[in-house]
C-alpha cells in the first residue's frame, strides 16, 4: 500500500491570524486549499506570551518612536510552530529584506512549504532573527502595516506552480521573469476592438515566426521598463566561427 505525500503546507506566524486565508481561500489557491493541495496554518504570536496581558513588543532600545516585537515571544511562538517539524525555510517579510524572484519563488515551492513570520510596529528584534535564522524577504521597496499581505503575496506565488494548481503545465513556464524577461503582450478576441486590431503575426498560422515576434516583444519591453533586469541576464554565447580545410 502507498500513501501519498503530504501536501505542500505553509505555517504563518501573525498577530492578526484571522486575516487568512483572505485571498488565498479564492480561485486557483482556494480551490488548491479546499482540494489538499496544500495546507495553510495562521498562528497566533500572542498565544506564545506568557504575562496576564499577552504582551508581544516592548519600547526600542536607545529609544525613539513605536514598538518592537520581542524576541522570547517571537522565538518561542517558531519553536512551537516548528515542533515536530523536519527543516523548511524560515522567512520574515522585511522591507530591508532581500527581493523576492521568480527563481525563489520556485525553489520555496519545490520544497515542503515555509515558515513565514509577519512582523508589525517597527520591526522584531534583530537577536530573534540571528537565533532563528530567519530568511528576511521583500516584495518591493515600499512600507506596509504589516507582514500579512506580503505573505499573502509570497504564498500565492508559490501555490499556483504547485502541481495540479493550474490546468496546464506550461501556464507557469512562459510568463514574466521565467526567462529573466518579462512577459510579451497578450491578445484576444474581438479580432479589432476599437479601431485596434490584433497583429497580423498572431494569426498567421506560423508557430516560428510567433514565437520570434513574442521573444522580441519581450525583449523590447524588458529594455524599456526593467533596465536592471535586462542589464543583468546573462549574455547571449556568441557562435563559434565557421571553419573551412583545404581539400
């Protein structure tokens, strides 16, 4: 007899649990939820205080304005979450974290499923994040409340590659930063809509040449929006020389 694998599963550290599923009880991520494609646990930080208040943050140190998460708290919050837990990536969505990619996304969703913490105030205690090795992640250069929508953000990415999630296989090969470029414009019918008419090229007929103009227009919206991405993909390998011998 086989049993099948677990399913890929994603523990949330949060002082607002009841802001999930949220979105990610909907569509592809809710139907994959609903299925057992993958499970979602929201825990509470606060269950882990041990004080009558349930106190979770303290004044920063060397002072200056707003809260910081604690770090006894916090630890003992991943240390009961990760209870019986085999080794799986510890994250924080940080702002100062580094930016999540698409290749990252993909690695986190071939492995068993994170551990993500949601910071709030002004952030947690820096000796938690060294103690715990957690894995600070952004998702843009900008503040949020909180760590919430970012994990949100994080999760769904991860989701719809896991197996089964979408139709088709192939849906999440050939679209923005699968190839380090983002992704060519999209069409549809109507064949004209508002005096703009879908380019010839699409309904040629000819796969090759399809495929060219797409990997252009690719390319050409890559130069133009993320100059940092196309600065930074790898360079085309030149082809070697054609040699000839004398007969």
């Amino acid at each position: 007899m086989t049993t099948s694998p677990p399913p890929w599963r994603a523990t949330v550290l949060t002082l607002f649990p009841e802001m999930f599923p949220g979105p990610l009880g909907l569509s592809l991520a809710g139907r994959a939820l609903a299925t057992g494609l993958w499970a979602l646990e929201a825990r509470d930080i606060r269950a882990s205080a041990t004080d009558r208040h349930r106190s979770v943050d303290d004044t920063p140190a060397g002072g200056g304005p707003g809260m910081v998460l604690r770090a006894d708290v916090l630890a003992r919050a991943i240390d009961e979450a990760e209870a019986g837990v085999a080794d799986r990536p510890r994250l924080l969505m940080s702002p100062r974290g580094r930016p999540l990619t698409q290749s990252r996304v993909r690695a986190l969703a071939e492995g068993p499923g994170p551990l993500i913490v949601c910071g709030r105030f002004e952030g947690i205690d820096q000796r938690v994040i060294e103690a715990r090795a957690l894995e600070e992640v952004s998702i843009g250069d900008y503040v949020l409340s909180g760590g919430e929508i970012a994990a949100m953000a994080l999760l769904d990415a991860c989701v719809r590659l896991l197996p089964g999630v979408m139709g088709s296989l192939s849906s999440g090969e050939d679209e923005s930063f699968s190839d380090g470029l983002l992704e060519y414009p999209q069409y549809t019918r109507p064949q004209e809509f508002e005096g703009r008419a879908i380019p010839a090229i699409l309904l040629s007929g000819d796969h090759a040449r399809v495929a060219a103009w797409r990997r252009q227009e690719a390319e050409a919206l890559t130069r133009d929006r993320r100059p940092d991405l196309w600065a930074g993909r790898p360079a085309t390998p030149k082809k070697p020389p054609k040699t000839t011998t004398d007969g």
